[in-house]
C-alpha cells in the first residue's frame, strides 16, 4: 500500500530527520513528529503503520538521494567508477547528510535499534558486486590479501577519525576526501591508465546495478510497509 500524497509524506520525514538529529530514535515520538509538521498523530499512520517503519522509510530515502548523486556522476564521467574516484566522491557526498554520518559512526544513542534497518544488505550486496566486478576488469590489484577488509579499513577511517580525536578536525572534507583517493590509487589500483573500454564496461554494469538500486529504495520510501515494497 502506498499513500498518495507524497508532498505531504516528504514534509513527515523532514521534521523526523530533524527530530532524529536532535533528540534520538529513542526519544521522538510519532506526536512529535506530527505536531513539527501540523498534523494529526493519525495523518502520520496513513503512510506508515509505526515509527520504526517511518524511520526506515527516512533512511531509505538517504540511500535513495546518495545514491542518485553517485549515479548522475557516473553517467557524466564513467571514469567516476574507479575506486579512488568512486571512494572519494561517496565521502564527500555522504559527508553533506549528517543522518548517513551519523548512522556510518555508529552513533547508537540516535539511531538505537534502527541502525540494524538501515539497507545494509543491500549496500552489502552491491560493495561485493563493486569489487568483483573491478578485480574482473583488471581495474583493482590482485595481490592485496582479503581486499574487502583492506577497503573497508582503509575507508572507514575517514568517517569515524574525528569521532576518536579531535586532532585533525580542522582539516576540510574536500581535503581529506583528496587523502581518501590518494591512499586509495595508490594502495589498491594497478600502475598507469586504466584500460578505457574496462572502464566504460564496468561503467555500464555499474550504473545498471545502482540504478536498480535507487528505483527499489524510491518503491519503498513511501510504502505504508518499506518492508513489503517490491525490488
């Protein structure tokens, strides 16, 4: 079931990402949500059954616009898919939405149980999609032992660093951004140019795969059950 009034659905999950920022998971209720937008506590129920299912629907529009943005850049320059580039331009597009800043730092007192929501299977999925897909192409190293852990080490850093030291938060996220894709180039891709036509293969497969992705997350951002929306 998906409610009509989609304006009205987006102005829900403005106030609940606000809320959410603010309060916590824990603490924002579905009559806060209302009251911040103007309705009634049973206008929220006709587009999403409970607050958990609200909050999901939150995130997967997060996912949803991320996405997207990563998608417009491939199909504008498929160079954007190799790692370095692909890496550095997800910080910095992740970096600009404080609620997928939040939830990649692992703050628990905002997110509480809806960390365990938040499409990690299919961000799963499409990471090991990623990865096989550039070793296949030649476009990311053979030598590198158990590259997904080697990535996620190596990437995971530049999200949660100023959450452990206060050291190096001065420094702008283009910046760190362009540290991000230097260690990533010169860690995990071959020497020299890339063969074009890998690059423009994986670009295309690439794209399909995302593309997939953001039409499944639109299907479930205003379904009164995200859970049950098909793709």
């Amino acid at each position: 079931m998906s409610h009509p009034n989609r304006e009205r659905g987006d102005r829900i999950l403005d106030a609940a990402g606000e809320l959410l920022l603010r309060m916590g998971y824990r603490k924002v209720a579905i009559d806060d949500i209302a009251r911040a937008v103007g309705i009634g506590k049973g206008t929220v129920y006709l587009h999403w059954r409970n607050k958990e299912l609200l909050f999901q629907a939150l995130m997967m529009r997060e996912s949803a616009d991320t996405t997207g943005e990563i998608l417009a850049a491939i199909k504008a320059d498929p160079a954007m898919i190799l790692p370095h580039r692909m890496i550095s331009a997800s910080f910095l597009v992740t970096h600009r939405r404080p609620l997928l800043m939040a939830m990649l730092r692992g703050n628990a007192e905002m997110f509480g149980s809806l960390g365990d929501l938040a499409l990690r299977k299919q961000q799963d999925e499409l990471r090991t999609q990623f990865e096989a897909t550039m070793l296949r192409h030649g476009l990311v190293r053979t030598d590198v032992p158990n590259l997904t852990y080697a990535l996620n080490a190596s990437t995971l850093g530049f999200y949660v660093g100023n959450t452990l030291s206060d050291e190096f938060g001065d420094i702008p996220p283009e910046e760190k951004a362009e540290v991000l894709a230097y260690l990533i180039r010169t860690a995990f891709e071959p020497p020299g140019d890339p063969d074009p036509r890998a690059v423009a293969e994986v670009a295309a497969e690439l794209s399909a795969a995302l593309e997939e992705l953001v039409s499944s997350y639109r299907q479930g951002i205003y379904a009164h059950d995200p859970t049950r929306a098909p793709g």
